[in-house]
C-alpha cells in the first residue's frame, strides 16, 4: 500500500474529517506546504536530551563533523480551521524517535495551526532536526 494509502487510512479511521474532504496527498512529499503555526512551538534542550536516547540503534540520516543528524519529516493534517487533525511522521528507520516527533507535533499543533486560505482541510508538513 502507498504512503499516501496508509495515511488518509490512518486519518479516516481516527473520525477526524468525513473521507471525500481529506485531499490527496501529492506523490512528492516536498511539493506538500511547510505547515503553519499560530505560535511557533518550543523546543527545549531537555526534550532533546530525551530524544537522544530514543536513536539508540538507528542509523543517522547523515553523518556530519564527527556528530549524527536525524531528520524527522511529518505530515500534518489540518481542518483548515485551525486544528490539527492528523500527524504522521515519515519513516527514517526509527520508530521510537518517529513517535516522540509525532506526539510533539500533535501536543504543539493542537489547535495551533494557521486557518487555510479557502478554510478546507489540507495537509501540510514539517520537520525536527536533531544533531548530536
């Protein structure tokens, strides 16, 4: 099943929004909007730290000047209201730190996203990067 299959899954069995009002989602995930915060979320050293212990065995995105870098990319699905309805972090091989990165996307958008121009659902995404 494609990404895009198991994620407006995901979103249709959560009840969030009725299934002819969830977009499709394009096949390049890059041409999806950076999402948009109401306030920009915080992030602190001590979540980092957290985070950190959850990479034990996974591999780094990339490796950079004698540290690692985890990029974690997510897909938010938004009411186009305000609220987020969905998060789903993309797959780097890490599943702990996918769902640290999907539970503090949705504690941080929970209504915290910027309304849509046409005010329809849409799926936006983002990313934390991580550099140990």
């Amino acid at each position: 099943m494609a990404i895009a299959n198991l994620i407006v899954a995901a979103a249709l069995q959560a009840g969030a929004i009725a299934g002819s009002d969830i977009p499709p989602i394009p096949e390049n995930l890059h041409a999806v909007e950076v999402a948009e915060f109401q306030r920009e979320p915080e992030y602190s050293y001590r979540e980092s730290l957290k985070a950190r212990k959850l990479t034990a065995g996974c591999t780094p995105t990339e490796k950079v000047s004698g540290g690692a870098n985890y990029f974690v990319e997510v897909l938010l699905l938004t009411d186009g209201k305000g609220s987020l309805k969905q998060v789903t972090p993309i797959s780097i091989q890490c599943p702990a730190l996918e769902e640290y990165v999907g539970q503090y996307f949705a504690r941080e958008g929970k209504n915290n996203m910027k309304p849509t121009i046409n005010g329809k659902p849409a799926w936006r995404r983002s990313v934390l990067r991580f550099y140990w």
